[in-house]
C-alpha cells in the first residue's frame, strides 16, 4: 500500500494559545446533536471501508457537535456527562461505523486522562482546546522492539527538547488537530508531551494495513527531530500506574475496546435484517415463500440479536462500575472491581460480536459474500479489536481473582 502524507487531509491547524473558554452544549442537546449525526455516519460506510475512503468527515462532525466534551465537568464549562453516557454514545456510532467510533478513542481518553490527573493547571490549559472542538489523537506502540518498550528519543536543546523515533497505531492520528506521544528522556524517565499537528518535522502516514479496522487512521507517526517546548509536556492519560495507585482512565480504555464490539454486533444484526428483508431468497427446499419467513432465517436473526443484547449489556454494566469507582473517590479497591467487570465484558462482547458476525452469512445463501455488500467486514472489525488485547489473558486473569484474589496486572491492559 502506498502511503499517502498528512498533507492530503482536511483540517484545521489549531493555535498554540487556547482561546477564551467555550462552552459545550448541555448533555441532552449533545445526545440530541450526535443522534441527527448517526445517519449520515452509517450511510456509505460499507463502500467506504471496501474502497479505504477514509471517514474525515464523519469524524469531524461529530468532535465540531461537541460530543469529546461530554465527560468535561459542568464547572468548566462541558456536559459533565458519566462514563455509562459516553459508552453509549460509543455503542450507538460503533454501530453506524466502528472505524469513527475507535478513531475518537484517544480523544476520549485525553479527557480523561486530564480528569483524572492531579495537575489543575494543565486541565484548564487543555480543557478551553477541548471545548472549542480541538481533537487529541494518539501516537502509541512501537514496532521492532519488545513489546511495549519505547525508542523514540527526548534530549534537551536549550530551553526546548528535540524527540526522534517512530510510532506506529497512531489511532485517529490522521483525522486529529494534536498529537499525543511519549519518548524517553536523557535520564531514562518517559515523558508525554502533544504537539500540533503542523509542527515541523511531524509526519503523519496512512499505512495501517489490518485486515479490519481499516479506517481508524492507525498508521505511523514519524518524528524528524521534532521541537517539544515545555508547555507541551502534559500527564500520561492512560499510564497503568501513577505515583504507585491504578489510575481509572485504564479500565476506561479497555471498556472502550468493548463498546466498539457491542457496536459492532448491533451492526451485524442491522444488515443481517435488512439483507434478510430486501436482499435473501429461500433455499430452494425452504418450507417459506419469503426468506423472512424461514425458521432458520429468523433462528439466525434471533440468535445474531441475542448477541448484540448480551454484548450491550455487559458493557454498560462495567461503565456503571467504573462510575462507581469515580463516586468512591477513586479508592483503589473500587478501581480494582472496575477493572475485573470490564475485562470480564471484554471478553463477553468479544465473543458475542465474532458470533453475531458469523451467524449474518447463515440468513442468505452464496449472495451473502458477495464484494458488493462486504458483509465480511463486520467479522474482520471485530476480530482486529478483539486482537488488540487477547480476550483469554482477561478469562484467566479473572479467574485468578475469584480463586486467589489476585490483583490484575498493572500493565495499562487492565
């Protein structure tokens, strides 16, 4: 695949200086807002990922409606929506088009991770950015190394820095006004900073080539010995551990992966009824004149439908669990139960969106695999998520709590 440079996409270049704080809309008229949205986010999103167009458009719409702003505090000027509203909101475009849905990830995490920092000065920095509509993405992993492990460079310049490296699942990089990534220092210390996307020397690629998720901007972000001023330096959002404690923007971050997959089995039974009803003959020895009308045809629908309901379920669940720990001051051991709920729901939905996936291609015959329907994605979406943290790890790590209550790892996947 050829890359195609940053240069080519649409965007705003955001201002160094934030401007006077805004105000987001209330949380009624911001569900309101991303609700009038999901239509158009649906509608062409199967050619989209077909013909790899990528979804700046969507993605815009839904950050310029305000809908990043929605966990901001009521004090400062957001919604001050909970963690349940947010994951909502995430199954409902997952199930228009999970690539938007994962592409906001970061942003939603940048929120967050400010939420949860002790740093006052550098929430109220960031949040008159976030609530002009400014949208936070992430350089993340690296590639060619031990997992996890980070060669990208910091070294002081005067009274600036100057970071090289590469990133790689640079989620929703591509649609983003600022760049959020991490490097070493010269004592060995990680650093997190964000940079404006226009910074010199920062180049941004659409490389990422999953076999699903294609469209969630995950490529690689190249950093040519790029300025970092310290104004730029902000807390890790998403570090497993701070100062010692588990930190509740972790669970948060898996939950996330989970109701990317609830949206997508919400997904898959959409097109599995609207296949069924515009599309599906009955096999030629069926006992029904109408696809829709087939006992297996409707054990299938009904079957796919279950799924998508056990897979809801269970995330908004674990989003309760999460608020719980957020109204418990953020004790640790209310983080700790978040963190069991949410990987127990990871592994649920992920199972659940696979098998709703499958059971599509059992309401119509050979047509079902037609290129033209690319029905094939919902089952290659949900297997990349499923993929990004391997849902046996979360079985067995539960499984250690209930039998020997062990804590789960500190690794930021939990």
């Amino acid at each position: 695949m050829s890359e195609t440079l940053l240069a080519d996409a649409p965007a705003t270049t955001p201002s160094p200086v934030p401007p006077p704080a805004a105000k987001a809309p209330d949380l009624a008229e911001l569900k309101r807002r991303v609700a009038a949205l999901l239509p158009a986010v649906r509608e062409g999103a199967e050619a989209r990922e077909r013909d790899r167009v990528l979804p700046h458009e969507q993605v815009r719409s839904l950050v310029a409606a305000g809908l990043l702003t929605l966990r901001i505090p009521v004090r400062d000027g957001g919604p001050g929506g909970s963690v349940r509203e947010l994951i909502e909101l995430v199954i409902d475009i997952a199930a228009a088009d999970s690539n938007v849905a994962q592409a906001l990830r970061p942003g939603f995490l940048f929120v967050e991770g400010l939420l949860a920092s002790p740093d006052e000065a550098v929430r109220q920095r960031w949040w008159p950015r976030c609530l002009r509509g400014d949208f936070i993405a992430n350089a993340g992993w690296e590639i060619g190394g031990a997992n996890g492990a980070i060669a990208t460079q910091l070294r002081r310049e005067g009274d600036h820095f100057r970071v090289k490296g590469s990133k790689y699942y640079s989620t929703g990089g591509l649609y983003a006004d600022w760049i959020s990534t991490v490097a070493i220092d010269e004592q060995g210390q990680e650093v997190r900073f964000v940079l404006p996307r226009d910074r010199e020397g920062l180049e941004l690629l659409d490389d990422f080539d999953a076999m699903g998720q294609r469209l969630t901007a995950s490529g690689t972000t190249r950093l040519n010995d790029v300025q970092v001023n310290a104004a730029d330096i902000v807390p890790h959002p998403t570090g497993g551990l701070a100062q010692g404690r588990r930190t509740v923007v972790t669970p948060l971050a898996q939950l996330f992966l989970g109701a990317v997959l609830a949206g997508i089995a919400r997904n898959a039974l959409h097109d599995a009824v609207a296949f069924a009803r515009l599309h599906a003959r009955p096999i030629k020895h069926s006992s029904a004149s109408r696809s829709v009308d087939d006992p297996y045809v409707e054990l299938s629908v009904g079957e796919i439908s279950a799924r998508a309901l056990a897979a809801e379920a269970v995330v908004l669940r674990a989003a309760e669990r999460i608020d719980a720990a957020w109204a418990a001051g953020l004790d640790q051991d209310a983080i700790v139960h978040a963190s069991i709920d949410v990987a127990q729901a990871q592994y649920l939905a992920s199972e659940s969106a696979l098998k709703a996936a499958e059971l599509l291609f059992d309401v119509g015959g050979a047509s079902t695999t037609s290129r033209r329907h690319n029905l094939d994605r919902h089952w290659r979406n949900a297997r990349t998520v499923s993929n990004h943290n391997p849902r046996h790890w979360k079985a067995a790590v539960v499984g250690a709590w209930q039998l020997k209550d062990a804590l789960p790892p500190a690794s930021g996947l939990f």
